[in-house]
C-alpha cells in the first residue's frame, strides 16, 4: 500500500529575503507498508522543484514521525505561532 497524503512545492516567494543561494523545494508525506517486514511507515520525501526523482527520502517508524511532529510543533511555539491540532 502506498498513499499519498500531502504536498507543497515551494513557489519563490516562500523563500525568505537574504538567504543567499537558496533553491525552492518540495516536500510531500505520504504512507507506506511495502516493505519486507510489511510494517506501515510514514514516507517524507523533499527535494528541488522540477527534479523529481531526485530528492531525499526518509522512511519513518511511528515513533520518529511522533518525534517529528513534536519538534514541528515545538518549533511553531519558539517562534510564537499556534502548532494547530
């Protein structure tokens, strides 16, 4: 089973001002058991816009996804903004 679950391509505005070199990206979360220990997993993929094929994917046990989604949170809180549900 894969799924596919969300997806953001950069635009060149989200990049902020005065990063230097910076290139827009792409993120996309998606699931996934096929595995040999058929186990579901959360897939996070990110990599340049319009080279597909060509990012960095990570295959995420539910523990480390839950370690993600705190560290996103926690960090949505540091810089003074609501994390959400």
């Amino acid at each position: 089973m894969r799924r596919s679950i969300d997806d953001h391509p950069q635009a060149v505005d989200d990049i902020p001002p005065g990063v230097d070199e910076a290139v827009a990206m792409s993120w996309a979360v998606a699931v996934s058991d096929d595995y040999d220990d058929a186990e579901p997993r959360v897939v996070l993929t990110v990599e340049e816009v319009s080279r597909s094929r060509g990012g960095l994917v990570v295959h995420l046990q539910p523990a480390m996804a839950r370690r993600l989604r705190i560290a996103l949170r926690d960090a949505l809180r540091e810089i003074g903004e609501d994390p959400g549900a």
